[in-house]
C-alpha cells in the first residue's frame, strides 16, 4: 500500500504502510481551575499538538483524557483528507461497540464491549481536593443514590506516575507522627476538643489495628465535621502562630506546605486537615498507586495517570465543590503509614512497567533514542499509547505510523508494536489491562 498522508498536529502525518489496525484518537481536556496555564500545561501542549489547534494561555489546562468514559470521550478519526470533508468522527466508545474484537475476548468476557481503563495526563499548579474513591459496593451505591453527582457504578483504583517532580498528600501519616501532630498543632485540639484529641495518647502500636484505627477515624471525622465559621477562625489563627515561629526556627516542610494551602483555599477544613496525611514527592519515573477508600490530594507537577474506567470522587477539603464529608469519613480505611512508591521493572532496555495489583490497567514508560528499536509484545487486551515527547515510528506488521508529541493511538487486541526513536528522546507511554489478568485466567 503506498504512502497515505493524514492530517494531525496541525501538519500532514504519514501513514506508511499497511491497514487500520491502529487507529488515531482526538482527546478530551478539562479546564479544571487547578490545572497550569498555557505552554507551563504539559496537557495544553498535549492538547495544542493532538488537535492542531491553538490553545487559550489564559485558561487553565488541567487533565487530558484518553478512553470511553462518557464524561470525556475520545473520538476516532477516519479519513486521509487534509482538514477536509473527507474527514468523520466517532467515539471510541461507539467504535469499540461496533467491533468488540478489538477488545480481545477476554476483555469482552469480564467488563463487556468497553475499555476497562481510563488514562489521563494531569497539569496541576493549585492543589486538588483532599479525596477519595469508593470500592465497587460503595460505587453502586452511591450512583444508585444520587446518580447526577456520582456519575456511573464503578470503583476508581489508581496510579499516577510523575512526568516532573510531583508532590501529594496520601495517606494517614504513622501514629508515632500523628501523636506529634496533636501534640505540636493545638488547633486540631481547638477544633475536635480535648476528650477526643487526647484518646490517641491511649493507643500504641503494638495495640490491634482496629482500636488505633477507631481513634483516627473518631478524631479526623470530628476535624472534618467542624462548623465554617470555627474553622475558619482557628485555620487563620494556626496560619499566624506559624508565620510568628518562623522568626525563631525554620518550618518543616509539612508547615510550609500547610501554609501554601492557606493561600490557596483560606480558611478551608483541608489545610489543617494536610497534617494528617503523608506527603509524598515523586521523582520523574517514581509513582504512586491508590486504592480505593484511602485520602489523596494532588499538590503540584506533571503526571500521567491511569484508573479503573470511573470518575466518581468522594471530596471534603481543599475544594470549592460538592463535598460529601461524612461518606469520606465513614468510607476511609484509615491504614496508617507511608505509601509504597513503584520504580517499575524493566522490559526491554528502554521500556519500564508499573504493575498495580488491579485486573484494570498497568502502565508502560518508553524513552527511546534516536535509532534505537524496541517491542511490546502482543497481548490479549486493547492498549493506547501516548506519545509526550520526541518522534518516531510506531507499527504493528501491517500498519506503521510516523508519530510526534501530542499522538494518541489506539492499538487493538493481539497485536504485537514496533516503535523506533526518530528524534533525541522519543517519550511514549503505553496503558493497557494489566498482564496479571490474563496470567491468571
């Protein structure tokens, strides 16, 4: 078959050879008020390069979503013309039920005609709300309940993996730190009283897991449950006993961020709240899985991230949205400790794998050198790759693509990928159902 032009990134993409194995996508963006503005935005360049278009530098651009979810649909583009009439779009959703093939039958088996992963890149410079998300019973219940504000039944497990340094709240911080935190920040005594704060002065760690875990969720419920006006009083209150300490003593790195929180969301339950969660700093190729049922927040950088197909969130801080403080109370698992961080494992030379223990997804780093080749090898399941930086080629037998920042491909079932690094570096990562699933079929 002979060279077949195609219009993307604004310039004309060649399509080597071959048929229509792989298919390109158009993505979603957000413009959360979180999100980084114009070219500082990895997803406003993302989105710049997959579209063609020119984005807003006034408007934040904070996620980049790559899959079915109905609340951002990614688009299959058909057609060779160049911008022209030629040219017809259809959701991938739409797409992937008209051909359940592509998914590989087991995919079809266990989640039905639909990509079983959500893939997303994140540009955050203010930080998100303090959250959770729901197992898959609480899921259906809480979509049952109130379906406008929980969007659809699924359970949201997650990873996020750094693409600049990224930082993160996650997790309730160990009892021998959250003893000093009661101790050394007398407005959570201020706002939960005296009786509750002192009860995890009583427990120890060799107590069972399930009294310390009583006393935390009892203490942090009677945080988060504050009146407004309280908490506002005694946030402002914390925020200048620690700006009159710093002309004595240096702030940890904690209270500085507590501090930048403040400026943030003034006067919100989150900012104190921050004490009692790990934070967490990840380095470029670092990542971070979450479970469902445990506290997050995003604070600052670059990630791409990957999730069960759901949008429900559960939020209680750090936020001007809905939030459903006594469901994050009642649902966290208030294990306490600091998160595991994945390093991945190696595939190939230049191939890294990030591997959480969920069946939905796992997630493939590739840095590619100028002429060098590597392979991802066939699997049962779709994937969809992204390229962030660099060009280069990628292919399966029959069909080979040039590609550049800003490409998202759809790859079905049972093919094996070729790429090839055209430029310095050629960045691409790959998201797919997790090879654990179809291991232990």
């Amino acid at each position: 078959m002979g060279a077949d032009a195609i219009q993307t990134n604004g310039h004309d993409q060649t399509k080597l050879t071959g048929g229509e194995e792989i298919q390109r996508l158009r993505c979603f963006v957000k413009n959360y008020e979180w999100g980084k503005l114009g070219p500082d935005s990895l997803v406003a360049r993302l989105q710049e390069a997959n579209t063609g278009q020119r984005v807003d530098p006034e408007i934040p651009h904070a996620e980049f979503w790559m899959g079915t979810h109905e609340s951002g649909p990614s688009h299959v583009e058909f057609g060779s013309g160049h911008g022209g009439s030629d040219k017809c779009m259809v959701t991938l959703k739409s797409w992937v039920l008209d051909n359940p093939d592509l998914l590989g039958s087991k995919v079809v088996d266990k989640w039905g005609c639909d990509l079983p992963f959500l893939f997303k890149v994140l540009s955050v410079t203010k930080a998100l709300s303090i959250q959770a998300h729901p197992n898959k019973a609480l899921a259906e219940k809480l979509h049952r309940e109130d379906p406008l504000l929980y969007r659809d039944n699924n359970h949201k497990p997650e990873i996020a993996l750094a693409v600049t340094p990224f930082q993160a709240l996650c997790g309730f911080v160990p009892l021998k730190e959250l003893k000093e935190v009661i101790t050394n920040v007398p407005e959570i005594t201020e706002l939960v009283g005296s009786k509750a704060a002192d009860q995890i002065f009583n427990v120890h760690e060799h107590d069972e897991d399930e009294r310390v875990k009583s006393v935390v969720r009892l203490i942090f419920t009677q945080l988060m449950s504050a009146s407004s006006n309280e908490t506002k009083q005694v946030v402002s209150r914390m925020k200048n006993r620690l700006i009159s300490e710093t002309k004595h003593r240096e702030l940890s790195e904690k209270e500085k961020l507590v501090l930048e929180l403040e400026k943030q969301y003034t006067g919100d339950i989150g900012v104190i709240s921050a004490f009692f969660f790990n934070y967490v700093k990840l380095n470029p190729g670092e990542a971070l899985y979450l479970d469902a049922n445990e506290p997050h927040a995003y604070i600052s950088g670059d990630c791409v991230e990957c999730m069960a197909a759901s949008d429900n969130v559960v939020r209680a801080g750090l936020t001007p949205k809905h939030r459903d403080v006594q469901t994050l109370c009642s649902m966290l698992t208030y294990k306490l400790g600091y998160p595991e961080i994945l390093k991945g494992f190696p595939l190939t030379p230049y191939v890294t794998r990030y591997l959480p223990p969920f069946d939905e997804f796992e997630v493939d780093h590739c840095d590619l050198p100028r002429g060098k080749s590597t392979v991802f090898p066939a699997v049962p399941g779709p994937s969809v790759y992204l390229v962030i930086e660099g060009k280069g080629q990628l292919g399966t037998g029959s069909s080979k693509f040039l590609v550049n920042r800003g490409d998202v491909l759809f790859v079905p079932a049972d093919n094996e990928v070729h790429v090839t690094g055209e430029s310095d570096v050629m960045k691409l990562y790959r998201a797919g159902v997790s090879s654990r699933f179809f291991q232990t079929l």
